[in-house]
C-alpha cells in the first residue's frame, strides 16, 4: 500500500465521527432467519430518524480451490430474484454452537460433497449495509476430497435442483466481469481468490481469525 493511501486511511479514522444512537427500536417481524424492525436514530443535525434494518443470522460461503486451480460453483435458484444464479457453496450461521469454519465445512459438504484438508479466511463483506447487518466470511478451501457416497447428505427442495459445476479461477474470474456471476459472496470471493493467488496467498488470514468489529 503506498505511503498516500496509508495516510488518507489514517486521517479518516482519525476524523471525529457523529455517536449514532439508538433511542427506540420496534419490532416489525421475527422469522428463523431474519428479523425486521424500525429504530429511531440520532443523527448529526440533531433529532432522530427512522431507519428500517433486516437484522440477519449471518453467513459463510467457500470458494473450493482445487488442484487443477478449479473453483466449485453451483447453479442455484433464488426466488426473490426469481431465477437461477451462479454461486458458492454457502449457507447461514445459525446452528447453536458451532464455529465459522465448522459451518463452512458443513456447507461445502452438503452442497458440493466435499471435504477440505485447508480452510484460510478470503474475505469477509457486508452484503447489503444499507438495511442489514448481514455479514458473510467468505472462506477458501483447499486440499479437496470427495465426500463418500453413502455419507453425503440428501439435498431438498431448491437445493435439491442444485448444479454443480467446476471451472478454471480465472474463467470464474471472467464470469464477474461480464455480468454472468451478481451474487455478492461469490463476486467478492472469487476476486479476492484470484488477487490471492496472484500474491502467493500471502495475504490469507487463519480461519479462526476474529470477524470485524
């Protein structure tokens, strides 16, 4: 990173930033994986206003790397958009207990009948900020092995129409820039895959590494 872009980073912390804080908040709807509701927030000029936020379980998604220098996608239909999207391998974090890498191993398992000997942390995003607070790590996993066949699990109603395709990184890669891959994780998890093994996978973090703030 240069020296001016270090600097102007800097400086902007370093800014004095308006305390937004929550004077009330209303509960519009609770559902298993999402609830939605309306809080009252101060802001700089003074007041408050209303700003309606989806609060979400949060998320893991796998860009599965192998050693071919394949990536796993999966065609998956999404009904709010309603139609088929290329994707990761990629699910929410919502089982009592259990650690970001566990549930990214879970997924990659039951989605793509895969195991993996490595996970590193890619990339972690905001999905949508403007009105939620879902946050999705996206992993990479390397060192791929076949889930055996009488173990794999049995995938249901839309999961159950999933295709699963392998395709060169940078083909991948390709796909985001002309428009054929929209889904956030996936954007993100396959630049940053590429930028990585560009730099040697230099900049990996552990997979335990803390989620930020």
């Amino acid at each position: 990173m240069s020296e001016r872009t270090t600097g102007h980073s800097s400086a902007a912390r370093s800014a004095v930033e308006h305390r937004y804080e929550v004077r009330s908040r209303e509960e519009r709807y609770r559902g298993p994986i999402f609830g939605v509701v309306t809080e009252q927030v101060t802001m700089p000029g003074g007041g408050t206003a209303a700003r309606d936020m989806v609060r979400h379980v949060g998320a893991v998604a796998v860009v599965a790397l192998d050693d071919a220098g394949q990536v796993v996608l999966i065609r998956q239909y999404r009904h709010p958009v309603g139609r088929h999207l290329w994707e990761l391998p990629a699910g929410l974090t919502d089982v009592t207990g259990e650690d970001l890498p566990a549930a990214a191993t879970r997924e990659l398992a039951e989605e793509v009948d895969l195991t993996a000997g490595r996970i590193d942390v890619l990339v972690d995003l905001h999905s949508s900020p403007g009105f939620t607070n879902e946050l999705v790590r996206v992993f990479l996993a390397r060192d791929l092995t076949e889930v055996p066949a009488e173990q794999r699990h049995e995938r249901r109603d839309e999961e159950a129409d999933l295709q699963v395709v392998r395709i060169d990184l940078d083909e991948a890669v390709g796909m985001v820039l002309n428009g054929e891959i929209t889904n956030a994780s996936a954007v993100a998890g396959l630049l940053a895959a590429a930028r990585a093994r560009d730099t040697g996978w230099s900049a990996l973090r552990r997979a335990d590494a803390p989620l930020p703030g």
